[in-house]
C-alpha cells in the first residue's frame, strides 16, 4: 500500500466496532485517550445487536434478585471440557469481571430484561445469562456515548496494515472508498470479529466448505492477518467455531432462529442419519453438551435429519413456537430443502438417500424404542420414540456458523504475543479475534460466556494500551 492519502492521529486505534471494539473504544475515551474507532462495513455494532445477552454472575441484577452463582464451579467445569487445554486464569479473569461489566454496561446506557435464564443442557444449571432489553439497541447506545465524549467513528474504513517502527506498533494503514487513510497513534486494538465468514479459513478449519455463516459483521479474518504480517502468532487454527445444525435450503432468517429456538438438540425425538441412510450418533448428545451435536456431524459427509409429525408438531408444542408450521408449509412448497413424503421409502427419494437403507434404519430403529433401547447408541429412553406413521419429514443439514473464536494469541493484559516471544508492543486484541477461551467447539455450558469475554476483553485490551502510552 502506498502512503498517499489522509493522515489522522490518535492515542487508539480500533480496528472493528463489534461488542469487543466498541467496549474498547468506550473504555478507552472514559480513560481520556483521544480514540478513533474502525468498521469496515457502513454500520457500527457487528453482531453485537443479532445477540440475546450476556453471562453475568453477582451483577447488579443478581445481587438485588439475591442470586448466587459458584462461578469457580463454572469456570472449572468450562476448564474440564476443553481437557484443560484453555488457561483457567483467563476464564476466571472473564468470570470474575462479568457481574461488574454488567454494571459498566449498564452506566453506559445498555438496558437488559430483569429476568435472568439459566441455561438447561449440561451438568450446571445457572441463572446467570443477561438478555438485553427487547427492543432496546446496545450497540447504538455505546456508540452514541462514545460521540458524546469525543470519540472518532469511521465506517467503512477497513484497516488493513500496522504500521511499525523499532519493532513497536506506531499506527496502521486504512481504505476509505478509495482513499489511503494513515493513521498514527500509540496502540492498535484488533477487534475484528474473528474469520466466520472467510470460507477459506473456515474450510481450513473445518475441512468443509457448505458452512453458512450468519454473522452480521464482516468477519474476513482481514485483522487477524494483519496482526500475523506484524509477527503475531496464530492461534485460528486450532480454534473453535459456534456452530448449529439447520436445513441446509433454509435461507430465511426468521425461519433458521426459530428452528435453533425450537431447541432439537434439547428434545431429540427425530433422528439424524448420514449420506449412506444410516443413524451415526446418540440423538440426545446435544443434551450433554450443545456442541456435540454438530462435533459429531462433521465426522460424516452429509447429515439429515428425520421426523414424523407428530414429532415435530409435539416440538412445536414444547416451545409454544411456529417450527412445524415453518417446516411443514416449506415442504409444502416444496422450498427451503425440506421435504415431506408418506413412507421412508419416499422420503429417501426426495432426500437422494437409499431408499431400501433408510427403511431399514428407521425399523431398527422402531425396534429400539420398542424395546426400550437403544442397543447402537444408547439414546435415552425417554426420547425413543418410533416413526409408526406417516407423514415423514427430513432434510438435509448444514453447519451455520455464528462466530469463529480463537484468532491470535495474547496474554492476561490481551497484548498480542509474538510468533517469537513476548509481545508485540502496542499491538491488543479483543473479542473474537482472540478469545482462546474454547477449544474444538463452544461448549454453550455458561450462556453469553463469548460476549462476558468480548466486553472484558475490549476494556481490558483499553486499559492495557492506555497504561502502555501513559
Ligand atoms: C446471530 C448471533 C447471535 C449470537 N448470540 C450470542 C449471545 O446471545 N451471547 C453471546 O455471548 N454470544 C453470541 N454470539 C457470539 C458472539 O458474541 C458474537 O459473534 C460477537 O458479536 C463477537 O463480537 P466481536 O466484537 O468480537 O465481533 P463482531 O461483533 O463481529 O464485530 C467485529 C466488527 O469488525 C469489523 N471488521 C472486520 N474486519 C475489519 C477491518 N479489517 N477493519 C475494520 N473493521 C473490521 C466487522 O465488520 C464487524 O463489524 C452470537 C453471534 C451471532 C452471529
């Protein structure tokens, strides 16, 4: 990139205003540093306003409803999943801060319900996710705030390059349409959001490329390279992605929410089968662990999953949504991938699945639930429930990312760590773009437990460059 172009300088640079960046751009004006804040896209708040809440533990909510939280249980439990390979400090330091950030978001404007939800799959049931107050616009009231107090935004400026000098970070190179922006300041803070929706990584990571990713940002991985071209090391990959199960036809958005809030992995009556038309997990893994779920269908070539009526309109009923109507008006269109036939056999057909080995499956598996087990998988009984009658309902599954965590490595003060040794100084990171806190899958167990770490670690990514600059 050449130098022509407009200069700017600042104490802070912030390359992307997600839930991360913008709680690092805030943080860092309240700390009197003269900040200018990134975002590639027209508009501010990444995903931040496509999210429900935040986990929190003895936040002013949980104090005043007296609700107490064992949060080094918590911790230890997210620490043992991973099979210890994420550091329990850095989950602590996020478990720890997370009552008091609620605070901090509250001083600043953001509104959350009184309500507080537990999350109900895996060994901890704890009230501690936070949902933002209907209709409210957290984004929209950090960025405002963070006018008010003098702070620079620019959007669609995307940052592209660091600048360095003797080895330390002395500012970046930006695009503004077409022009070169040069910006030099004292630290730069990646916030881009991870690589969710750059299918290469994605692809890398997962070996797969029929990933849809239905993140609000534009998450490139372009701020994740940038710090690697500055002799950050990687981390991405080895990372985790949030990942759900959904039709793979479903574009609608409205329809892919409500059938991830139908929760199906929570009531697994259906079954799920691979391209050979044959059953290749326990159905209710979900209930263990949420990401189970689609850790075991990427061991496979293709995924669907099976219903029968009454099973997806007792599902309806459980949530008290509209996923059956959703589904069964889209076979009745015939759009969205999802089909409906009166035998397996059929139903086969319209999936392009052997017909002879999808009967056979499902009378197996009618035999299981007869007996009351399960002799393949061990699903539990109380979700063996046979495919007697028509109508059948199935479709083809894809994985749809919502976030890709772990970007590049950092330590406790979130200062980027080099490819070498030590830091990279002047270089921090937040949000997604960093977040080793999970390794293989997001476990879920802690609800909001990615946006507890997005805030903590855009303030903390603030305080530690505004204590490096003085
Ligand atoms: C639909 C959805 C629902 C979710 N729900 C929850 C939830 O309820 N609770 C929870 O804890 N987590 C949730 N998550 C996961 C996670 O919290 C979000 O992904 C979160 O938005 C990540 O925050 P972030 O600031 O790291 O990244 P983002 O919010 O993605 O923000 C990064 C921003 O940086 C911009 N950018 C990228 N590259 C550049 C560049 N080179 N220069 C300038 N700007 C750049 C992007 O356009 C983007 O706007 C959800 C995610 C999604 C997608």
């Amino acid at each position: 990139m050449d130098n022509t172009g407009r200069s700017l300088s600042c104490d802070i640079a912030i390359a992307g205003s997600g839930v991360a960046g913008l709680c690092a751009a805030l943080q860092a004006v309240l700390l009197g540093k003269k900040t200018i804040l990134m975002e590639s896209l027209p508009r501010f708040g990444g995903s931040w306003n496509g999210t429900y809440g935040i986990m929190g533990v003895e936040s002013p909510i949980s104090e005043k409803q007296d609700i107490h939280v064992d949060v080094r249980a918590l911790v230890n439990q997210e620490v043992r999943i991973f099979h210890y390979q994420v550091d329990a400090k850095l989950w602590m330091d996020v478990a720890d801060a997370s009552g008091e950030n609620i605070a901090w978001l509250m001083e600043q404007g953001v509104q959350f319900e009184e309500e507080l939800e537990p999350y109900t799959a895996g060994e901890i049931n704890a009230p501690v996710f936070h949902r933002w107050k209907k209709g409210s616009n957290p984004s929209g009231t950090m960025l405002k705030e963070f006018l008010r107090l003098g702070g620079t935004a620019l959007s669609g400026t995307r940052a592209e390059e660091l600048i360095l000098e003797d080895g330390k970070v002395a500012g970046l190179k930006a695009v503004q349409g077409e022009e070169t922006l040069t910006i030099r300041c004292g630290a730069v803070i990646a916030a881009g959001g991870g690589y969710a929706k750059n299918t290469e990584m994605v692809a890398f990571t997962t070996g797969r490329t029929d990933c849809a990713c239905r993140a609000i940002g534009n998450n490139d991985g372009s701020t994740i390279r940038m710090c690697m071209d500055a002799g950050a090391k990687s981390l991405w990959q080895t990372g985790a992605l949030i990942t759900d199960l959904i039709p793979a036809g479903m574009k609608s958005v409205h329809h892919w929410l409500t059938y991830i809030h139908s929760r199906p992995g929570t009531y697994p009556f259906h079954i799920y089968v691979n391209q050979d038309g044959e059953r290749y997990v326990n159905e209710a893994c979900a209930r263990e662990l949420f990401g189970f779920q689609t850790c075991a269908a990427f061991t496979q070539e293709k995924t669907f999953t099976i219903y029968d009526e009454g099973k997806l309109k007792k599902l309806q009923e459980l949530n008290g949504n509209d996923v059956f109507t959703i589904l069964s008006q889209a076979a009745q269109k015939g759009s969205e991938g999802v089909f409906r036939a009166d035998t397996a056999e059929e139903l086969a057909r319209k999936l392009g699945l052997d017909p002879v080995k999808l009967a056979e499956t499902v009378r197996n598996y009618n035999g299981y639930c007869r007996d009351g087990k399960d002799t393949e998988y061990e699903k539990d009984p109380a979700f063996l429930e046979s495919f007697e009658t028509g109508p059948f309902y199935g479709w083809e599954n894809t994985f749809q990312i919502a976030s890709s965590l772990s970007g590049i490595d950092y330590n406790r003060k979130m200062e980027v760590l080099g490819a070498d040794a030590g830091p990279v100084p002047g270089l921090y990171v937040a949000g997604t773009d960093g977040a080793k806190l999970w390794r293989d899958y997001y476990s879920l167990c802690i609800p909001g437990s990615c946006n507890a770490n997005n805030v903590y670690s855009g303030r903390r990514a603030a305080m530690s460059a505004a204590e490096y600059i003085g």
